[in-house]
C-alpha cells in the first residue's frame, strides 16, 4: 500500500511482518512495525481518501484483503466496531503533527495528543513535578503508582483523550498533559484533571489546555466538564473560574467545578479554536467513520 494511493482494499495481516512508514519533508519516517493480526489501509477505505502511509512487507507475509462491502461486513460484528473505532482514532492520534502555539505571554509551546507510547516521557515530566504539585494533582504526596501512570497513558482517544504539550526546544520534552475521562454513565459529562511541571507553571498552559480540552470535548459531543480539587488549590480554582465554572464542596477540602464544554473552548480566539477543531475532528469522530461510511449498495470503488 502506498502513500497517496486511493484506498479501496484494506488488509488483515494473517502471518509476517510490515513497516508502516510516511514522507515527511522528504525523508522517509518509520511509524510503526505491524505484526500478524493487525488490520492495515482501513481508514482510507473508511473514509474515501488517499492513504496517509506505506505499508511494505519485511518478510515473507499472507493477508486476507478486502473491500469496502467486507470491511462494513465485518463492523457489523459489534466487537469488531468497537475495536475498530478505538484504533481508528490511535491511528489519527498518531497522524497529528504537532501543533506550535504561542501563549499570550509569549512563551512557544507544541501541542499533539498523549499517545501511549508516550508512558517514558510521561514519567519523566511527572519527576520534575514538586511534592507539592504532586499532592494537589494526585491527592496524596509522592509520585503515582506504575498502575496509575499506565493507566494515565492508556488513552482510547474516545472515552479517555488527553492533550501533551511539548518544549519546542527539546520536542521530546513533556511540559503538561491535560485528560478528560468520560463518565460511564453519563457520555455527555467528562472528568478533567492537570499537571504542569512546576518551572511552567503560571505561563497561561493551565489555561490554554482547559480552552483545548473544550475544543476537543465539544467535537466528541461531552457537553460538561467536572474538575474535583482540592481546596487549596488557588491557580487551578482560578483557571476554572476563567471558564465560569460552578463550584460545590464535595467533601470537607475538596471542591467539585462544574464547567460548561463550549465556554472553556471559548477561553481560546477563534483562529486557535478553528485550528484545534480541525486537528482533532477526525481523532474525535473516528468512532462514528464507520456508522456514517457509506453503505455498501453506495460503494463506488
Ligand atoms: C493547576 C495548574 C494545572 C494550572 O496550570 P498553569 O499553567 O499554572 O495555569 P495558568 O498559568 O494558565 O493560570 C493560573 C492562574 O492561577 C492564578 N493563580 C496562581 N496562584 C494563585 C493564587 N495563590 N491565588 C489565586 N490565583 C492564583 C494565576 O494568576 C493564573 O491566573 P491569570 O492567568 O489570570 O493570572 C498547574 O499549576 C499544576 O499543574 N498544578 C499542579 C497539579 C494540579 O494542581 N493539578 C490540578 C488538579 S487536577
């Protein structure tokens, strides 16, 4: 499968190995390795456009390949859709370039989506994070347990997304993450929650992340975002109250926000709302690409 080629056939690897790489400025990026079982070229398929990555056999490999019909065939098969929903939207994840932003006081930030393969990073952004700051993210001092972070980088873009933002000038470099976390119950509520290590802290990222969370929150259709914390907690409170949250004891020390998903959007201009939106669009829809993909008496390819 080629770069840029219309995507009419999808395939599933059955034995072997491929690599999935993609052109960028020219040089040839090496994105991931697929191994048997994997399901490749579906989201071209799904959405009729061209492929946005090479797949090249590295060994000698057998795969079933299909069309259009099979594959809505097969996301008939509920398991198979909801798998499918959550990768397609890890694969857009993954397809976002960062985003360069500048924050109103100047200081230049990159934005992508926390990806899981980003566990390391993770880590190492939360060390740099004073007993403090740990305390007021985590509720208890100290760093999380490895149960914790893994779960913390265990996003499935649908129901758990989060933002991370880089240093441009080490853009390996973890600055803050932001999440919401959907409510089982309820899809149209998420919890948020925040860390911004300590020597960025008060440069607007707190702000500028709660605006992003909007954006990204409103496109996956959560209309309410709810923030428990602690009471002591004055730069988060104040971040909240930017975005007209409404705020209630939980329990003695804890305050629970409640905060309206389009007006923390709007804590952003509109040329960044724009942008984000977007960006994140197709992440966030992904879980609808194959309910809206055309039916298969409407296939033309
Ligand atoms: C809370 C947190 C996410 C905020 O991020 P941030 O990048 O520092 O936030 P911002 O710079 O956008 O905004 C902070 C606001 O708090 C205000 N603030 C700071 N200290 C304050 C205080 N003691 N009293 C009142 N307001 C205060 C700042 O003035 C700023 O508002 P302004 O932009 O109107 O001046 C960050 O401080 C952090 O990661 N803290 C540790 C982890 C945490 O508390 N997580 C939240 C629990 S989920």
């Amino acid at each position: 499968m080629r770069e840029g080629d219309p995507g009419d056939t999808f395939a599933l690897l059955i034995e072997g190995q491929a690599d999935v790489t993609r052109v960028v400025q020219g040089r040839v990026q090496h994105l991931s390795s697929a191994a048997a079982g994997s399901i490749l070229g579906e989201l071209a398929v799904l959405s009729n456009r061209p492929r946005t990555a090479t797949i090249t056999a590295q060994t000698s490999a057998l795969a079933a390949i299909g069309d259009r019909p099979v594959l809505l065939q097969l996301l008939d098969h509920p398991i198979v859709l909801e798998r499918m929903r959550h990768l397609a939207s890890a694969r857009l994840a993954h397809d976002l370039r960062p985003l360069p932003v500048t924050l109103p006081d100047g200081t230049p930030i990159l934005l992508r989506p926390l990806l899981p393969e980003d566990r390391r990073g993770f880590d190492a952004a939360l060390h740099q994070m004073s007993p403090d700051s740990l305390r007021r993210r985590f509720f208890s001092p100290g760093q999380p347990s490895q149960a914790m972070v893994e779960y913390l980088v265990d996003i499935d873009f649908v129901d758990h997304f989060a933002w991370l933002v880089l240093d441009p000038a080490g853009p390996g470099r973890g600055l803050a993450s932001a999440r919401y976390v959907r409510d089982a119950g309820d899809h149209g509520t998420a919890e948020v929650a925040f860390g911004v290590v300590d020597r960025f802290q008060g440069h607007g990222i707190g702000t500028f992340l709660l605006g992003a969370l909007g954006v990204t929150a409103v496109e996956a259709g959560v209309r309410r975002l709810v923030g428990e914390v602690l009471e002591d907690n004055a730069p988060m409170r104040a971040v909240f109250a930017k975005a007209g949250g409404v705020s209630s004891y939980a329990e003695p020390g804890v305050i629970h926000t409640e905060i309206d998903a389009g007006a923390a959007a709007s804590l952003l201009d509109a040329g960044l709302r724009q942008e984000l939106r977007i960006a994140t669009h197709d992440i966030v829809t992904a879980a609808s690409l194959a309910l809206t993909a055309p039916g298969p008496t409407d296939a033309r390819d």
